[in-house]
C-alpha cells in the first residue's frame, strides 16, 4: 500500500511539474508573440521572380499551393498563391489579412511558419514551411480509420496547439484531416490559417469552417469563443477512429439540424475512454464542453483517462515515435501529394485592388 501512495504522489509531483513548464513556455511565447503583434512587421523581400515553381500540391476557392524553390537561398517552401479578385468577391480580405499577421507573429512545433509575403498585380503570395509529408486526410484514406494510439499521438498535438494559440487569444476555426500534415519525422503541422482570428476573450458570431465540423453556437449563429474549436478536436478525434465525422448527410442543412441535435452513434469499436472524451468534446452546452468549462479548461482535457500516459512535455519537444513516419526521397519529394492540373499562375499588366491590398 505504501508504495502505491508514494507512487501516485510520485506521478501527481511529476504532473505538476510538467504544467508548471508548459505554463512558463507559454509565458515565454505570449511575450514573443505580442511584441511581433504590436509591430508593423515589414515581410521578408521577395518577389514572384524569386520562386521557381515546380509542382502544385494543394488546390482552394481563392488560388492554389504550389511547392517552390526560393532561387537566391535555394530552399524549398510551399508558396501559397491566392488570386486578389476571388478574395473580394468571397469576401474574405479580412480573413486573408488575419491569415497573415498571425502566421507572421506565432511560432509553435506544430504549426506552419511564413517565411516571406508579397504580392504581384492578381496575386497574393505567402511562402510557408514544405511539410513533406502530406496531408492527414490521405493517409487517413489508405488507412480507413486509425487506431486509438495514432489518435491520442496526433490529437494531443492539436490540444497544445490549441493551448498555445488560445493563451494568445487566437481562435483557429478549421480543423479537419486536409488542415494538418505530416512532417518528415510523422508529426503534425496545423496549416490553413484562413478562418483563424485574434478574439481574445471576446466573441465572434462569423459562420466559417467545414460543414461537418461547426459547432452547434456556430450553426445557430450565436456568439462565440475559444469553445468552438474544442468541439472540432471531438469531430476529428470521432472521424480519425472512425473513417467518417459524426454528422454526415449530403445537404448542409441536413448536417446543421444533426449538429444541433447533437445525436452520437458510437461504433463497438471504440474504447470507453474514447466514447468518454468525445461525448465530452461534443457537449450541445458550452460550459460543460470539455476545454471550454468555467473552471479547469485546457487541464481538463489533459487529465482525461484518455491522455492518462502522455507526457506533455514529452510530446511538445517531439520526444515520441511517430506511427506514420511518411517516406521520403529527399527534400524536393512531392509524392506524399495527389497529382493536380498544372495551370498557369494569373497575370495581369494593371495593379488590381491595389487599395484594398495596399498593408499586404
């Protein structure tokens, strides 16, 4: 019996000290994060003639992504390509200005960096990290669903990127399988920041993100926090074990009314750990919702029976083997990516939106 004691305090000190370094990490990086804030950061010099294009690797509603090489430094970078007049008229300039000002300020393991910003008469660019690994949603495919332990591996990224960008006051808005890649050594990278937003404590009341992804506040248009993002980890965690989200159907609408009645089919298959921490996620009532409740928030999902054997630390400091580690030959493989139509990047003699633009 007394061992038992001494080896449950021994376990209790060592979680202890574990958040008491994640919370001096934190300390740390707000610090950082808030002086780049409150500068008018000038971008890195660039221009469309420095980037030799090579491949596309990633397709959207407002451009594509295309992996390149900077010619000066010859190093390689995702460069992502959006055309001026399909942001005006989805109206998403704000977005694309939050998209940059915060990829410009965070700096996290498991997030994408922007190395260089710049713009051309059509065209938006954003140089960020070539993560080689390609997307979760692919080998979530050749997988069908993945088992619990690549889930917990993969999900406990996205709570301590969501616990840094939270303590920052930056909500992320668009989790989903096709958001987060796999670096070379098989850990994630959060990529996608066009719905991410600096809200603070304050709320938001915009409906963006994946359809079978919105939280019940989002579909009902009500105001909303930090809490919607915790439901989103639910409905990846859900389809990661799973092969599919929980609330599917062919009609957005038809999806919004299954949101909002919150019913859960559980397959056999998942454990009641599992079944426990998603029930929990996706909680109709904000503050019984795990992350988002009045008291405990991020703790509270780490000290779930679910995540009862990961060493956070551990895990920041990428300290874990990876269950996917992709395979790689070299720093120019785009493999790990499907194949896309190869068009021509838009070109205009005339500076297009150049107001609208004009801080870009």
């Amino acid at each position: 019996m007394d061992r038992t004691v001494a080896s449950s305090s021994s376990s209790h000190s060592s979680r202890q000290s574990i958040a008491s370094d994640m919370k001096a990490f934190l300390r740390k990086a707000k610090k950082k994060f808030e002086e780049k804030w409150s500068r008018n950061i000038s971008p890195k010099v660039a221009t469309t003639d420095d980037f030799k294009s090579i491949k596309t690797v990633g397709t959207g509603h407002f451009g594509r992504v295309v992996f390149a090489q900077h010619r000066p430094s010859k190093r390689y970078y995702a460069l992502k390509i959006l055309e001026k007049g399909k942001v005006i008229d989805s109206n998403q300039l704000q977005h694309v200005k939050n998209e940059k000002k915060i990829l410009q300020c965070v700096h996290f393991p498991f997030l994408v960096t922007l190395k260089y910003n710049f713009k051309d008469n059509c065209n938006l660019y954003m140089a960020l990290d070539f993560v080689p690994g390609g997307e979760m949603f692919s080998h979530l495919q050749h997988f069908r669903r993945f088992n619990e332990n690549m889930a917990r591996f993969y999900t406990s990224q996205v709570v301590l990127s969501f616990e840094y960008l939270h303590h920052l006051g930056i909500i992320y808005r668009d989790l989903k399988p096709e958001n987060l890649l796999l670096d070379s050594k098989g850990y994630l990278k959060i990529t996608d920041f066009g719905f991410a937003k600096k809200i603070d404590n304050r709320r938001t009341w915009t409906r963006c993100g994946t359809t079978e992804y919105l939280a019940p506040e989002v579909v009902l248009r009500k105001g909303y926090s930090y809490s919607v993002d915790w439901w989103t980890v639910g409905i990846l965690m859900y389809e990661m074990t799973n092969g599919q989200p929980p609330f599917k159907d062919k009609k957005p609408e038809d999806v919004y009314t299954k949101i909002i009645a919150g019913k859960i089919t559980y397959p056999a298959h998942m454990s009641r750990q599992l079944r426990s921490i998603i029930s929990e996620f996706l909680k109709i009532d904000v503050t019984k919702r795990l992350g988002s409740r009045p008291t405990g928030g991020v703790e509270d999902v780490k000290k779930h029976p679910f995540f009862v054997n990961i060493n956070w630390m551990a895990m920041l400091q990428k300290k874990y083997p990876a269950p996917i580690v992709p395979p790689l030959n070299g720093p120019t493989d785009t493999s790990n990516f499907p194949d896309y139509e190869e068009l021509p990047i838009l070109r205009s003699p005339n500076e297009l939106f150049s107001t609208e633009f004009e801080d870009f």
